[in-house]
C-alpha cells in the first residue's frame, strides 16, 4: 500500500479520473497474503483448522478466485452469494452456509452442491431434512447453538432445542449428517470465544454418545480482529476523544476498535486459551478429536483494499466554524460505519502529495447527496495542506465491510466500480475491472 502511494499516485488519481468516484481498488496478493499468514497463525498454535472466508466482507470477485486457488473455502449467507462462489471456482464441498432461518431455494441448493450448512432452528433443521429427504441426499450440518456468555442472542438455538435438533439429527440420519456446532458471537474477545468454542466441543461430545459419530467439528465463526491503526496512538485518540472534534458536535458512542489485536495474535490466544488448569483450547481440540473452521471476512481482507474519491467543493467555514467541509464525488453509502451509527476514523490520505503548510487544515468529509448526515468522516481531519476542488482523498483498508456492505443507488448514482490491481511493490502495477 505505501509503495503504491509513493510510486504510483499519479496511476490512481488517473483511474479515478477515468473510471468515476468513488473507486474501490481491490488488492487480491494482499488478501493471499492475509491467507496463507492465518494458516501459518493456526498451524503455530497446534491447531486444526479450515479457512472459510466470510464472503459479505467484500462482494468482489478477485477475491473469490484467489480463495480458489489456494484451496479455502467460503462462508456464503444467500442464495446469490452461494452462486458467485460457485462461479468464482469454489467447489460445493468448501461452501459453508450460515445465516438464520434460510429459505428452501437456498436449501436445495446447498443439498445440490455438497455444501456445509449451519442450521440455526429445529423447524430450519426439519425444513432442510426434507429438501435432502426429496433430494434422495444426505446434507452435512452444523447446529448453531447459543453460548452461555450470550444467552439473549438472537442467533442459534439454546440448550433445550439443540438437544432436541441432536436427537432429530439420529432419526433424520439418512437425510442429514451431524458434524458439528457453530455459534454467533458479538464482539472481539478471544476468552469470550475460546470458552464458546470449548462449550461446542462438549456438545460434540454430546452429539457423538448420542449416535452422531461425524460430530467434530467446531465453528468458531469470524469476528478477528483487525488492527488499523497503533495502539498507543488509539488510546491516545480514546482519552482525548470529545463532541468537539466531529462536524455539528456530533456524539459517538461506540468505535471498532481500530488499534485493537492482529488476527495472528487473536490466534495465538484464542488457540492458546486455558480451557481448564490442564489444557489450552488447541490441546484440548487435538485431544478429543476436533477440527476448526473458521470464517473470517475483516481480518482476510486487512489492507487488501482501498477508496478513492475526488473532491467537488470545499466549504471554508475555517473563519466561522473553525473549519472547513470538503464535499467528495459520491456518498457515504459507499465508505461509512453508518450500520454500527459509528464514524470511519482512520484518516484519509490528500493526493497529490504537497510539502506539509505551515498550518493544518480541519476538515471533516461530505457526500454529494441531499441527506444532511451524509459524512463520510463526521471527525475534524487535520489535513497536511488546504484541500481544493479536484483534490482526491484514499481511504485506506477499506476492503473489510467499509467498500460495498451498503452501497446504495441513491439518486440513481451507478454503483462504484472495482479495479483489481496487482504488483505495484516490486514490479509494475496491472490493474482491470473486477468482473466475473
Ligand atoms: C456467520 C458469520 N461468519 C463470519 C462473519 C465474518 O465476521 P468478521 O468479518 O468479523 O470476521 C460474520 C459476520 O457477520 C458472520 O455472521
């Protein structure tokens, strides 16, 4: 990512130029790096484990061929993202399904194609034994179950009726296979994840004294973290952090957390986790038995992924307000935190690079729609230089969420289109459009 800033700017402002703002670049050597360096995390911590990665992070197809090509799988949640899987190359037998409450399209083709599916009811479990049961086919499945630090999660099934959907497993065995537990946890602790993982494999246990010898594997869902920007400089940016620093005072409640650990740490203490006063998480995995998924989506896509925008306008409210409001071609459909009512805070990065002025420019960063909370950054930046109209602004680690989650044809704008590009470090950048 520096080197493509330091060496070729001028290819991405004319991208950006030729192509519309805002632009996503998409950056899939990054993401193959992101791969193999979280096989390497889980094979250190003794671990069993098969990467599936969560495909609503990024909608980009770049990403599905190299997770073909390195022999991963995906973790899809619709009918259609099943599909582009599928077409980018996955086989059916590395496609897990997860989701609440999937509908019978989704089912059959999951039955159809060999897939993994985490079934997150018993009247879901009963609705997908048919589908198999007319299928003349058996479906592999996990049973998504609630964890004891969550018990108010929407998400899963709690003990009475995983016990019931283990038993039904045994009776439905032609129609369906038991060979595991998955689980939906909000936040980023690893302990918290650790003991969810450690409670699913005594449910594997369970499920294996009940009949279901299949029953080994444990889901740890996604939900590794990401790390943006330096954890000094994050608490730093926390204990300082006030109304005043955000356009029209604005309050914001909750972050990411951006300085928080890297997915190869959160690896190492999730796996590393004490389970009892005998055996870490990993060992005690190893000693029953038990392999891994995991299905991250942010932490696969860390720096594999970039925004452009150009700016149209720029509202010098420095003499009144005490600073400035740039306007960007596009909106925040295409970059916010908007979902979480939360602010984007990694600083955007001015092009051209300029000497540093004498005095820094506040500026927070509007979209071109006629909403009033269209920001992409409600934060006072404090750029290097003044900004002027035909400037370009990149987000940097965009990939995770930020680029597409929801983008939006509002104002019958065209969606933002994707370049892949690649080299750009030691050989010369190659970029096309991100097509099928
Ligand atoms: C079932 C499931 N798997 C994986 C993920 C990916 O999470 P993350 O991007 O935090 O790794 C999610 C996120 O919503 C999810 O719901």
């Amino acid at each position: 990512m520096s080197a493509l800033l330091d060496r070729h700017s001028v290819l991405l402002e004319s991208l950006l130029e030729g192509l519309g703002s805002p632009l996503h670049v998409v950056l899939p050597e990054v993401f193959e790096q992101n791969v193999l360096a979280l096989r390497d995390a889980f094979a250190a911590a003794g671990a069993d484990a098969d990467i599936l990665f969560a495909k609503k992070a990024n909608k980009a197809n770049c990403y599905m061929r190299a997770a073909a090509e390195l022999g991963i799988g995906v973790d899809v949640a619709s009918a259609a993202e099943l599909v582009n899987a599928l077409a980018g190359g996955i086989p059916g037998r590395r496609i897990g399904i997860s989701g609440p409450e999937k509908d019978d399209g989704l089912h059959a083709l999951a039955v159809q194609h060999g897939c993994l599916v985490a079934v997150d009811s018993l009247s879901e479990l009963r609705r997908l034994a048919a589908t198999a049961e007319r299928a003349r086919a058996t479906v592999r499945v996990l049973l998504r179950t609630r964890v004891s630090s969550q018990p108010r999660s929407r998400f899963g099934m709690a003990a009475e009726e995983r016990h019931a959907a283990t038993a039904l497993c045994g009776e439905l065995a032609g129609a369906v296979s038991l060979h595991g537990f998955s689980f939906h946890l909000a936040g980023y602790s690893t302990a918290e994840r650790a003991v969810a993982a450690n409670e699913m494999i005594d449910h594997c246990a369970d499920a294996r004294r009940h009949g279901s010898s299949s029953a080994r594997l444990v889901d740890i869902g996604g939900g590794l973290p990401v790390r943006y920007v330096d954890p000094q400089r994050w608490s730093e940016f926390l204990a300082q952090n006030e109304p005043t620093q955000y356009h029209a005072n604005k309050e914001f409640k909750d972050f990411y957390p951006y300085g928080g650990k890297s997915p190869g740490q959160a690896v190492r203490d999730l796996m590393g986790h004490p389970v009892d006063d005998r055996e870490t998480l990993a060992q005690r995995a190893t000693r029953d038995g038990i392999r891994f998924i995991v299905e991250p989506g942010r932490a696969l896509l860390d720096q594999a992924g970039f925004t452009l925008y150009r700016v149209e306008q720029v509202d010098d409210r420095r003499g009144t307000d005490g600073y400035a409001i740039v306007t960007v071609a596009g909106s925040s459909f295409s970059l916010s935190e908007q979902w979480f009512d939360s602010d984007y805070l990694p600083d955007p990065i001015l092009l051209p690079p300029h000497q540093a002025a004498e005095e820094l420019f506040p500026s927070c960063v509007a979209g071109s729609t006629c909403l009033e909370n269209d920001l992409l950054t409600w934060r006072k930046i404090a750029f290097p230089r003044p900004v002027r109209r035909g400037d370009h602004l990149v987000y940097l680690n965009t990939a995770g969420y930020q680029m597409d989650s929801n983008e939006s044809p509002f104002h019958d704008a065209p969606l933002p289109l994707k370049v892949v590009l690649r080299g750009g470090d030691k050989n010369p950048p190659r970029w096309r459009l991100d097509r099928l």
